[in-house]
C-alpha cells in the first residue's frame, strides 16, 4: 500500500471509516488530500470508495488522482 507521490514513496496511516472498515490515509480529515470534505471517520466505505486522492501529504497537486484505499486491498 503505497502510493507514489512526487518521485517519493509514503505510506498512509490507517483510519476507521464510520462502518469499521481500515482506509489508508494519512490525515484525520479529508480537506487536505482529497477532493472530499470532513472528518474520514463520518463516511462509510462506499462514500469513500468514490473520491479521488489529489493532493500530496505536503498539499501538492497531483495528477488526476488516485483512489482511496482500504487496508485489506
């Protein structure tokens, strides 16, 4: 579970989305990251599963995004 950002590789910290399921995302929020708002921890998986990660730990923009991803893919 990598995601290549940059030339540089990070790995995600693991978060709990409100219906148990371990998403790898590095902040507590999705503003930063991704083209979502708000707490990771009020949206189910499926609401996850649809938005897209565009930014960079650092705030970059990257290309046209990745997905989220959940521990067990």
């Amino acid at each position: 579970m990598r995601y290549r950002f940059n030339g540089t590789d990070r790995v995600g910290l693991e978060r709990l989305s409100s219906d148990g399921k371990v998403v790898v995302h590095h902040d507590p929020t999705l503003d930063r990251t991704t083209n979502g708002t708000g707490p990771l921890s009020e949206r189910t998986w499926a609401e996850l599963s649809e938005l897209l990660v565009v930014r960079d730990v650092d705030g970059d923009r990257q290309g046209g995004g990745e997905p989220l991803l959940r521990f067990e893919d």
